[in-house]
C-alpha cells in the first residue's frame, strides 16, 4: 500500500474480517440506533400541506408592515385551519397612551380568516374579504394574542354550496385577547366565496 511522492494512490482490497475505517463507517453504526430516513414520496396532500403552510406563514412574518408593529405568527400553534397570531408591545409600536393602536390591533387580524378559506378551498375559488368590523373593549397592552379558526366542515359546506353556483358570504369572529386572557378587541370578517366558471 505505500506511494511514492506525485503518484496515485491505490488501495488494495480489504480482506475477509479486516477492520473497517472510521471512514468507511456509515451514521447508523458511528450512531447506535440512528437510521437514515429517506423522503417519502408517498406523502398524503394533507400532510403537504402542512409543510407548506409552515413556510408560508414564516414568510408572511418578513411582511414589512408586520414586522414594522411587531405582528408575528406562532408556527408551532398554527396549521391548516387555525392561525395564531400575537402583537407585541415595544417602544416603538405604541401610541400616546402606551397602548397598541387600534390599526395595529385590526392589522394583526386582517388577512387570515381569508388565507385559511383560499387555501383549504384552493385555486379554482375566488376568496375575498368583503366587510370587516372591530369593537374595542379596553385598551390593549403588552402582548396581545388573537386565534383564527375555520374548522373543516365549515369549509366543506361553503365548497358545495359554492360548486352548485352560489356566492357565499360567511362570517367569522375572533377575539384579541391580553396576557391575562381579558378581551381587548373583537373583529367580525364577512368573506364573499365563489368558484371561478370554467
């Protein structure tokens, strides 16, 4: 096995028992009871999606506007149907009062009861916010939270009725809330749901 200075290195074939380099060694035996996982290919559209709402809600959180009062989603409480979102209180997001501005309060609501309906329903339905409303209840400080949900069947009704032709105009209501789980502010979203004509 020895070289000579410039030429190739050649490697004689192992012999039967010979010891394996460290090299040579793969992550499930340096690693005991590790196993390489391989992609599954197979993987259900739920299961997609998921995947790729993480993504998309960690980039809707680079969103200037959002970033600029402090809005941001919590991943790990988000999915498919429900989206976390909180406002955090910092010197330079609040008003004269040292409370959130009630732009800020109706920003950290504004598009996700939409988000939801589009992607669940997907491309070929058209999903708009028509109306909203906010009723402030006491001033908000500190970190206020709100919860956005639509739950499954919901969707799956408003996607019959928008298949057989109909415009649909559902409401959703959630609740902007403090650290100690006082209501601050609630917001009402009329949407307008149809699928697109082939």
């Amino acid at each position: 096995g020895q070289t000579s200075a410039g030429s190739k290195r050649y490697h004689e074939p192992r012999k039967l028992g010979a010891v394996k380099s460290r090299s040579e060694i793969r992550g499930s035996e340096i690693h005991p009871g590790r196993q390489r996982i391989k992609p599954n290919h197979t993987m259900g559209y739920s299961e997609k999606k998921g995947i790729f709402n993480t993504y998309r809600y960690k980039l809707i959180n680079l969103y200037p506007p959002f970033l600029g009062a402090g809005i941001g989603i919590l991943h790990n409480e988000s999915d498919d149907h429900t989206v976390k979102v909180q406002l955090k209180e910092t010197f330079y997001n609040h008003n004269a009062f040292g409370t959130h501005f009630g732009g800020s309060l109706y920003a950290m609501c504004d598009p996700f009861f939409v988000l939801i309906m589009a992607h669940n329903l997907g491309p070929q339905y058209v999903v708009w916010d028509k109306s909203a409303t906010i009723k402030f209840i006491k001033p908000g400080r500190g970190t206020v939270t709100a919860t956005f949900h639509i739950p499954p069947e919901s969707i799956e009704e408003i996607r019959v009725q928008a298949d057989a032709g109909a415009k649909v105009e559902p409401t959703f209501r959630a609740d902007i809330t403090d650290e100690k789980g006082e209501i601050v502010a609630t917001v009402e979203k009329n949407l307008y749901v149809r699928k697109i004509s082939p």
